[in-house]
C-alpha cells in the first residue's frame, strides 16, 4: 500500500546487492550497468574487506565511466559496514550522487556469509544472490536475506546440470521461505532470465522516483563467531560490540 505522506524522491535509488562471496554479485552488477547505462545515470559503491578488488574488476569491464564506481574498504567485519554503522558507505554514496546526477547507485556487500542484510539506513531496497553452485539446500537454510530481502535472486541456474541441483526445487523452497516476496532464476548466459531482472530494477526506480517504494528492513543478522572475539549479534547499539 503505498504511503500518501510520502513525497515523490529527487535522489536516486540507493539499491544494496547481498550475497555470500563469489555468488555473481559483482557480475550481476556489470549486467545492470551494461543493459542500464543508457537509460538510467548509474553509480556503484563496492565493499571489499582489504582491498578495492571489485571496483577495479566493474571498472575494468568498461561499463561505467571510471568515476562512477568507488570502493569503501571495510576492514575485516564487512556486515558491520552495510549494517551498524553504514557512515563510510553513506558517505560514498552521497559523494557520488553529489558528483553526477544519478537515477541509481547500486551498492555491493562486502563477501561475507548467509547472515549479512543492508540497513534501510543505507539502501531502499536489497536484492540477496544465492548460486545454484552453493548447493539446493541453501534456499531452505533461511536468514533474513534469503527469507525477507526485497528479491531474492537464485543465480548461475546455467550450471545447476553440472552441480546436480533443480532449479525450480531451489526455487520453490524459496518461495516457501519469503511469504509471497519474490525469487528470480537468473543467468547472466540467459537473455530472458536477464530481461527479468532489468525489468524488476526498472521497477524500483520508477517506484523510488515516485515515492511509493517504502524501504523495508529484512531484519538484523543471526547472532555468529567471530575466532577473536567469540559469539554476537547485530541487533544491539552499534556502540556497544567491539571486533
Ligand atoms: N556460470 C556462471 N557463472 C557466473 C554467473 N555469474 C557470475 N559467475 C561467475 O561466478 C564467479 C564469481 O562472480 P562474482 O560476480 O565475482 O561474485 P561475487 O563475489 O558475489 O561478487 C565469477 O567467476 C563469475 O564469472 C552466471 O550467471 N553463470
Ligand atoms: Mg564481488
């Protein structure tokens, strides 16, 4: 239901991308820059945990000026950095909306695991890329991201043959895990799947320009171990647990 009181938005949409490591999160973003570039004004934001690997990767594929793609190095707890205290990304987006006049800044996760959500703080809205390599099980492990980011994206379905998974099955578990929120198969080899995606990002810009895209916080991640510091959770004040 959209929410009257809310004014049509002159930024652009701040969109988080979310996944565990080597999902096709950097490469699903070159595809919304490729396919993208020429109808809307894009900008990304890479989180690395020591380096700027995947910004120089986007700005190696030549699919945005060089300017446009910037790199927060986020040190070695990189869901704190889209979750607790987002100030460095925050920051990164707003210099970049500031430099350009932007439709679209698409922000990536730092590699992490299952667990990690963007807060609303920082994106309107969170795709979470799961990979069929990653095992058919994965959709029903569950997690705020797999069961209550805004889509859910189960990608490389072109190797599901090779690693022995059925794709509608990882599909339909879910489906079952989202209440109704949406799952995309996606292939980056796959014209139409890809179209598919395009067509959701559409979406949100239009809806964001509008103001009827009412961010919506997929909730804090699991408490987990860190070696050093033993067992947290990320639903206390940021202030308040160290690494
Ligand atoms: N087969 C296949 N490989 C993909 C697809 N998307 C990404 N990859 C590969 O998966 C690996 C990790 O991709 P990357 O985008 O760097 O993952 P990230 O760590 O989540 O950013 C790379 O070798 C990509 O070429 C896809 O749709 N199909
Ligand atoms: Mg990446």
């Amino acid at each position: 239901m959209p929410d009257p009181t809310r004014a049509p938005s002159t930024r652009a949409l701040r969109l988080g991308i979310c996944g565990p490591v080597g999902t096709g999160k950097s490469s699903l973003i070159m595809t919304i820059c490729a396919s993208l570039a020429a109808e809307l004004e894009i900008g990304v934001v890479t989180n690395d945990i020591y380096t700027d690997e995947d910004a120089r990767m986007i700005r190696a594929a030549g699919v945005l000026p060089s300017a446009r793609v910037v790199a927060v190095e986020t040190g070695a707890c990189p869901h704190t950095a889209i979750r607790d205290d987002v100030t460095a990304n925050l920051m990164a987006v707003e210099d970049l909306e500031a430099a350009f006049a932007l439709d679209l800044v698409l922000v990536e996760s730092g590699g992490d695991n299952l667990t990690a959500t963007f807060s609303p703080a920082l994106v309107d809205t969170q795709i979470f890329v799961i990979d069929v390599a990653g095992g058919g099980d994965v959709a029903r492990k569950g997690g705020p991201g797999i069961e209550r980011a805004d889509l859910l994206v189960v990608n490389k379905t072109d190797l599901a043959p090779h690693v022995g998974v059925a794709v509608e099955e990882m599909c339909a578990d879910a489906t079952a895990a989202r209440e109704g929120r949406p799952v995309l198969a996606l292939s980056r080899h796959d014209p139409d799947l890809v179209a598919l995606l395009l067509d959701w990002v559409r979406g949100q810009v239009a809806s964001h320009a509008a103001g009827t895209l009412v961010p919506a916080d997929p909730g804090p991640m699991a408490p987990h171990f860190h070696a050093e510091t033993g067992w947290h959770s990320h639903d206390d004040h940021p202030l308040t647990h160290q690494h």
